[in-house]
C-alpha cells in the first residue's frame, strides 16, 4: 500500500472518528434508535473508502495496468452498501435516513482533509 494513501486514510479515519463522536451524540439525545445506524454507515463508507484505496492503487500499479478491477469493485461495492440499505430499510424506512446520513458524513472528514491537505503543501 502506498505511503500517501496510508497518510491520507488514517488522517480521514480520525476526523470520522471525530464526527462520530459530536453526530452520535447529538442523535443519541435526540433519538436513540437512529445512533446505531448513522455509525454504521459512517463505519461502512470507511470500509467503501479503504477498499477504493487498495483497488485503485492496485489498478495503476505500474506492473499490472488492470483499469477494469476499478469497474468491477465499483459495482461490488455499490451492491454491498445497496443491500445494507435494503435489510435496514425493510426494518423500518426511518433507519435508512440515519444510515445514509452516516454514510455521506464522510464526505466531511474528506472536504476537511482536502482543505488542511491544500494548506498544508500551499496549493
């Protein structure tokens, strides 16, 4: 595994840490029932986003040029977090909100990355 992709995942692993910790407890007092789902898709995108890293680092290796195993793990991992969402959504359809709502709250552990990132190396 590359260095920098190591860097930038635990980097985004401690800010989702972060948000975990301030949106679990904001929905623990609010609902209880939907903190378990919103860290489940928190914990689910950290795995999408580490399984992207490896197979994208995989397909550009300089030894093996296989671009396909981006489409193939794409769609592998598209399925995988549609299913989840569809064995939470036929518990009860409120559930689904908080899982996606875990899920996308990565993206702010990736903008917060992209800007420290960008300050950082003065881009």
């Amino acid at each position: 595994m590359d260095s920098d992709f190591k860097i930038m995942f635990k980097k985004i692993v401690m800010y989702d840490f972060f948000i975990s910790l301030i949106f679990t407890a904001v929905i623990y007092f609010i609902a209880k029932s939907y903190a378990l789902f919103f860290l489940l898709g928190l914990v689910i995108a950290l795995m999408n986003f580490y399984v992207n890293g490896i197979t994208v680092e995989y397909a550009l290796n300089k030894d093996t040029k296989n671009t396909w195993i981006i489409v193939v793990g794409f769609s592998i991992r598209v399925f995988f977090v549609s299913i989840i969402g569809f064995i939470i959504g036929r518990h009860n359809m409120f559930n689904i909100i908080a899982y996606m709502f875990g899920y996308s709250s990565q993206f702010i552990s990736l903008l917060y990355y992209g800007i420290n990132n960008k300050k950082i190396e003065g881009k």
